[in-house]
C-alpha cells in the first residue's frame, strides 16, 4: 500500500509537506499541492481515515436530513437534483454523505443524537417542516448546518428568489393579456406554500389586477392530486379564470388533467404556468411553460456555505439563487 513516506520520494517533498497537501492545508502553495495530490492518483494512495481524523480534527462526514409531507421522498425530482449537486461538490472536497434518520441499530434516536453518535462535521437539511422540534434541536446545537428552500434566522440558508420567480410568472400572463389570473397554492405551513402564495398576491398587485378570494385555491403538499382538485373548484366557479399560475409542477400537471377531463383545451381555453422545472415539463401535453430553479447552483451554493462554517470561514449566511421563466406550450394570448 502506498504511503505518504512514497509519495515524499518520488516528489522531494518532505513527509510532513505531503501529509498537509493531503489534507488540504492553507499553509501550502496550490501548486506543491498540485504535484502532490497527481502523484498520490499516479500511485493509488488510500488515506488512512482514521488518521486523517486525528489529523485535521474531522470526520470528513456530512449529514444529509432529508424530511417531507409529500410521501415521494428522495425520488422527488427538485429536491434528487439538489442532493445530487450537493454531493458532487461535497465529495470534490473530500467529505462523504450519511443520510440522518432517528434509528440506529433499532433504537430510536434523535436527529440531533444521530449527528453527534457519527460525528458528522456539518448537515444539510431540506425538510418541508422546520417547526419540527427535533430539526429545531439540530439546528439549534453547535453542528454547522445550511437549510434548503427556506428562510432562517438561526442557520444559513440557500434558497431561489420565489417572488421573483412569482413575479415573472404574473408578469408574462399579463403581457399575453391575461386578466383573470387565479392561483393555486402549497400548503402554507410550507415555506415554498406560503412564500409563493404571497409573492402572487404581490405581483397582481404590481399589475393592478383584482385578487379574487375564489381564484386562491389551496393545492395541498405539491401534488398532481393536489393540484387536480384544486384546479377542478376553479372550473366550478361562475366566471373562470382565463390562467393559472401554479406553486409546483406536480400540481400543474395536475391542473391539466383536470381540464383536459372537463373538456377544455391547455392553452387554447385556460393557460397554465407551473413552478420548480423538473423533467416532466417537457413530456406533458402541452409542454408546460414554468419557472425554473436552478437545482445545480443551489446544490453548489449550499456545499460552499456549509463547508465554509464547517471551516470557521463565515458566519450565517443567506444565500439566494436567482430563477428564470421557462416559456414552453402551455400559456396562449388572450384574444
């Protein structure tokens, strides 16, 4: 087995430089670090993990608490694309991922006591329930950690900019000529539910468009069925909504079948706009026209945050990733 003793030879440095380019030591130029590190891939040097834990006082482990109410879990496409970003950019820097649960051995643990019993260095958490006294705990303890798709006061966070987003989708209905613009919204015990609900609020405001009570329906935790009956109480409604912009695409998806099955057209009778991008849009009938977050940037965002709090290098940070209005087949002009 190859040892840093090996690597010393064969580059000249000494033992004691290889080991802090190794380890990612601020003290050594990136270039000695550059031949160190090629020669270690030439040689096939493993790192003793024990070691480099006592060395750099690490575990070089990052805890992944992943908890939502839309019982699709980690399949979900928004939140998949987000951890997989994350991961590729925690794992360029050396750290492995452990998934958080409240079970080790058979034994029910907390979060918290999940963290501390593996040691992890930091923890990204994407839960759609901060109020959940156990992720309180967590974020509370001395455990660095950075929240996805939501606003803190007690953590970093990393999340889109949802009323620009909001903004974005009002604005391009209005400029097709669309007056009658209803919503359908996620729960509001959802950041995401709450926040995008208000920012359409905002913007219809921003366009001096009538916000009708009957046109905020509630869509449910992001869901196709969700979004299917919401859509179906604003086809009851005396005067329909010529367009509707939409929390989440699943619910989108969702409002299409409900009007296809009423028998109207999208986008011919009523236009829809979703939100999040994910890869059905572009399989749909019509495609769906919608905002899309950018799930690499936030996944890129959320591991610099972490790892420089992981480092002592910053304190709370907010970091927020700009979005952009997808325009697919789904939105028509009013005529």
């Amino acid at each position: 087995m190859t040892t840093i003793y090996d690597i010393s030879k064969e580059t000249g440095f000494s033992p004691t430089t290889v080991s802090k380019a190794l380890n990612d030591y601020p003290d050594i130029s990136n270039r000695t670090k550059q031949i160190i590190l090629n020669k270690a891939r030439e040689l096939g040097y493993i790192p003793n993990s024990h070691a480099r834990i006592l060395i750099t006082k690490k575990s070089w482990t990052i805890g992944v608490l992943f908890d939502e109410k839309l019982n699709i879990g980690i399949k979900h496409p928004f939140f998949n694309s987000i951890i997989e970003s994350f991961k590729k950019s925690i794992e360029s820097r050396g750290y492995d991922l452990l998934f958080i649960s409240k079970d080790i051995g058979g034994r029910k643990i907390s979060y918290l006591d999940h963290c501390k019993i593996r040691g992890v260095d930091g923890v990204i958490i994407i839960s759609s329930d901060f109020e959940n006294s156990e992720i309180q705990e967590l974020i509370d303890s001395n455990i660095p950690c950075v929240l996805i798709d939501v606003e803190s006061d007690k953590a970093s966070t990393v999340h889109s900019d949802n009323l620009q987003g909001c903004f974005l989708g009002v604005e391009y209905l209005y400029s097709l000529g669309h007056r009658k613009i209803a919503h359908i919204h996620g729960k509001l015990d959802t950041y995401a539910g709450h926040v995008r609900k208000n920012g359409y609020i905002k913007a219809m405001e921003k366009f001096n468009l009538e916000k009708k009570d009957e046109y905020i329906v509630d869509g449910g935790y992001f869901s196709f069925d969700g979004g299917y009956k919401a859509m179906k109480k604003l086809l009851e409604l005396d005067e329909i909504p010529t367009a509707v912009f939409v929390a989440g695409d699943y619910m989108a998806i969702g409002a299409i079948s409900a009007i296809t099955e009423n028998g109207l057209k999208v986008p011919d009778d009523i236009s829809i706009i979703g939100y999040d991008d994910i890869e059905h849009c572009k399989y749909t009938t019509p495609k769906l026209t919608t905002i899309r977050q950018n799930t690499e940037l936030i996944g890129e965002n959320a591991a610099d945050v972490l790892i420089n709090s992981i480092d002592k290098k910053n304190a709370r940070t907010s970091v927020i990733v700009p979005v952009e209005l997808v325009i697919r087949n789904s939105c028509k002009a009013v005529k």
